[in-house]
C-alpha cells in the first residue's frame, strides 16, 4: 500500500469514527441522573469503550484479510454499545425506575410507540429507547469500522517501511504501533465530534444529527494532520 | 506567591516548556539519576497540562472536562512518537546520533502544539465553539501531553534512544497505561475541583497529587527494565506523592465550610 492511499484510508476511518458518534445516544450528565435520554456518561467515555472494544477484535485479526479486520473492529465495538446500553436500560428500567423514552419525537419510528405519554414532565427523556438502542448499535459498528479500517492501513504499511526506522522489528510492535495511533485517531475524532453535537444527542432522529456535514468537515481535517504524523511514524515518509 | 505563580498562566507554561525539557534531557547525564530526572520533566508537563485544562475548561465545554484530555493525549500520543523517529531519521546524520536524541523532545513539543492548534482552530472556527482561550489552551495541552509521554516513556525506558523506547515502552505495550495514566493526571484535578468556589490553588495541589502519583506507577512499570534503578522515582514519587495528597486534603478541609462525620444511617424498624 502506498502512503497516499493510507493517509486517505485514515482520512475515511477518521470520518467514520466521527460519523459514529453522532448515531450514539450521549447523555451526558443530565442522563446519569435520568432527566435526559441516552447512556449517562460523555462521548469519550463511550468511544473508549467502544473504539478500544473495536481496536481489540480488528488487531486480533491482524495479518489477516482487510475485509476481516474491518469486520471484526465494526462487530467488537457495536457489541460493547449494546452491551453498555443493555446494561444502562437495566439500570434505568430496574434501579430507577423510569421508562426508556424519547423527548425529541412523538412517536418512536422503529416501534411506532407513543413516547411523549411516558415522559415525566420536566425532563428530557429517560433511557435509551428502541430507535436510540439501534442507532447506537450504528454508531458503535461505524465507530469501530473507522477503527479497523486505520488499524489495517497503518499496519500493512508499517509491515513494508517500519524497517526504516528500526531495525528487525518484531510483529507485535507493528500491531501495537497501529494500535496506539489508531487509537489516537479515534480520541480526536471522537472529540471534534462531540464537539459538534455540543455534548449530547440521542441518535439519528435527534435534530442535531443534521450538523452531521460540519462533523464530517472537520473530522477530515483533523485526520489529515494526524495521517500526515502517522506517516513519519510507520516510517513511510 | 504560590498563588500567583499557580494563577499566572506564562508561569505555568514556562514551567511546562523549559522545565520538563530540561529534565527530560538532564536524562542523559547520568544513568543512576536520569529516570528520575526524566519523570520529573513528565510531572512538570502534567501540571502544565492541568493548568491549560482548567483555563479551557472553565468555560465550560459542553462535553467534560475528560474529553479535552483524552483528546489532547490522542493527539500527544502520534506528537511524541513522530517527534522521537523524525529526529531520529532525519537529524541523526546532521548533528550526530546523540544530539539528535536531544532535539527529539523539543519536536515532539512543537508537533503536539501544531496539532493542539490546528484541532482548537477547527473547533472554534468550523464548528462554533464560543470559547475566547480555546485556541491557546488546546495547542498548550497538546504540548504537554507529548511532553508528559515523552517524560514517562524516558522514565521506563532509562534513555533517550528510540530503540529502547520502542522495546521497552511501545513493545511492552506501556504506552497504553501511559496513555491512560496521563490522561488521567491531566484532566482529573480540574474536574475535581470545579465548581462555583473553585480555587486555583487547590486544583495545583490536586495536580501534584495525581502527577506524582503517576509517577510512582511508572517507577514500579520501570523495575523490570531498570532494576534498583527505579527505586528513586518510586521513593520520591511516593513522599511528594503523601506530602501533596495531605497539602491537598487540608486546603478542601480549609475551604469547607463545615467537615462532620455524619455516622451511619440510623437503624429504623420498617
């Protein structure tokens, strides 16, 4: 692979990753207290579990096919979102004692359930409802997409040109070396991303998805300059 | 005193820069001392970083004060390992191999400041934030987490040569508590402290505490590499460490207004 085509491969992840975290229900503290919908803690938070989740099964399958480690990164970390939103709702539903609803739409698209009867006045929702729970199952799949597909790039190259800047280097440390900068690639885009949505959001039917274009805008310039460190780090430059 | 060197935000950058940059490099001179010289400029880069967080965020981001911190680790993670290879392929021929590793840090700092800067001038122009030191304020804790891996990763490692960086801290898999551990010592005081009563002085001691608690960590990861070693970071860290957690404790004790040990729920028949 050519430097080229992995600095515009990690240009693609980058928007992916940022991409992700406007499909993910960010509650934010509000939600930590059950007035608002979404998991209860900040994107980063949820991007560590997810994007780590992800970075972990696509390096598992280094060496292997990229359609395989692309695969495995959107798998691993779409299962840990639903994991940690299952594991959120239980809460919620059982510790609680609030009702999974949405406070941005009337009725839930996916169930066509009524949402604004089971809402406590006053609040902004509670939970993750059904339509949040699948777009957080996207986000987490694009998310960790975005993840596998920087870990594949930077690793087929690093197995070439890592020789440049040390001699006789082991496999491991090219994987953790795609890793790391993966996973440094996740954190700002995750963030620029979050800084887009102003924190929080509940999934693709929140209106602020539609700022989705000034996420991908930005994200795109933010890789490039990571992409561009990265380069000197494989030793590609 | 303390309070205006702790309030003065060039204090705490010349402290960042300078600082650390000379202790990271002091590493070099000699190799009993210089890991815990190279820890030293690490702490000084947290406390940088503490203090650049809790100007930005002050304002508040919107997001949590976590999130700009693992933001600007992500970026200094990439800043800190481009900045040692860059030096170590292209300026090893110029200035001779041991210079080079000198002139490693002080790239990896411009590297982390380029990349804080240009992610604050997206921020704030393609996105909006309405945030007057965003821009300052990223680039500086993009410094300063780079510094702060560097410091660390010099700290295991026992020396300033890539190669053994790369064997001992990136091979090892270290760099990921060290990102985490940075993460962590950087954005944790401010996030503590935050409030309407906020005092800049105690969110300096919170920063001690979490940077030479860091500190000893990393002195305990550097035992296998380094052997005795090792023993001063994880002795010093660990005394500022009990000296700046107390100092930290009596100024919250201090700023309460009250402090009562409220005993347990009292046993009620249902």
């Amino acid at each position: 692979m050519s430097i080229i085509l992995m600095i515009i491969l990690i240009i693609i992840a980058g928007v992916a990753m940022g991409a992700g975290v406007h499909f993910i229900p960010v509650g934010g503290a509000p939600a930590a207290m059950a007035t608002a919908t979404g998991v209860g803690t900040g994107t980063a938070m949820l991007a560590a579990g997810a994007g780590m989740t992800g970075l972990i099964t696509a390096a598992s399958m280094a060496n292997e096919n990229p359609i395989l480690i692309i695969v495995a990164g959107a798998i691993g970390a779409a299962m840990m979102m639903g994991i940690t939103m299952f594991v959120a709702n239980l809460i919620y539903v059982y510790g609680t004692g609030v009702i999974p609803v949405s406070a941005k739409i009337e009725k839930d698209p996916i169930t066509g359930l009524p949402q604004e009867a089971y809402k406590t006045p006053g609040t902004e929702g509670h939970g993750v409802p059904t339509v949040s729970f699948v777009s957080g199952l996207v986000g987490g799949a694009l998310g960790g997409l975005g993840g596998g597909l920087s870990f594949y790039a930077i690793s087929d190259v690093a197995n070439v040109t890592f020789k440049n800047v040390m001699a006789n280097p082991s496999p491991e440390t090219i994987i953790i070396i795609a890793a790391v900068c993966s996973i440094g690639l996740f954190f700002v885009n995750s963030v620029v991303a979050s800084y887009n949505i102003g924190g929080t959001i509940e999934g693709f039917h929140d209106p602020k998805f539609k700022r989705i274009p000034k996420g991908a805008l930005a994200s795109i310039i933010a890789s490039l300059v990571i992409a561009i460190f990265i380069a000197f780090i494989v030793g590609g430059i | 005193m303390a309070d205006s060197f702790v309030t003065n935000e060039n204090s705490m950058l010349i402290l960042g820069i300078v600082g650390s940059l000379i202790l990271i490099c002091l590493s070099g001179v000699s190799s009993t001392f210089g890991p815990l010289f190279a820890a030293l400029g690490a702490v000084c880069a947290i406390l940088w970083g503490a203090n650049a967080i809790s100007r930005v965020a002050s304002y508040g981001l919107g997001t949590g004060v976590p999130s700009i911190g693992y933001m600007s680790l992500g970026g200094g993670i990439v800043s800190s390992l481009s900045g040692l290879i860059i030096a170590e392929r292209f300026l090893s021929k110029s200035l001779g191999a041991v210079t080079a590793e000198y002139v490693g840090p002080i790239i990896a700092l411009i590297i982390g400041l380029l990349i804080g800067l240009i992610i604050a001038v997206v921020a704030k122009k393609l996105i909006g934030m309405k945030i007057p030191v965003m821009i300052r304020c990223t680039a500086e804790l993009g410094g300063a987490a780079a510094l702060s891996i560097i410091g660390f990763s010099v700290a295991i490692a026992g020396s300033l040569n890539l190669t053994d960086i790369l064997n001992t801290v990136v091979l090892t898999g270290m760099i990921g508590l060290l990102f985490i551990l940075n993460t962590m010592a950087i954005q944790h005081p401010y996030n503590a402290c935050l409030g309407p009563n906020e005092d800049p002085v105690r969110t300096f001691k919170c920063a001690c505490h979490t940077a030479f608690l860091s500190m000893t960590v990393v002195g305990i990861c550097a035992v296998l590499n380094l052997g005795y070693v090792s023993l001063p970071i994880i002795v010093l860290g660990l005394i500022c460490w009990i000296i700046s957690f107390r100092s930290f404790v009596n100024a919250s004790y201090e700023d309460a207004s009250e402090v009562k040990w409220s005993g347990l729920w009292p046993e009620v028949e249902q």
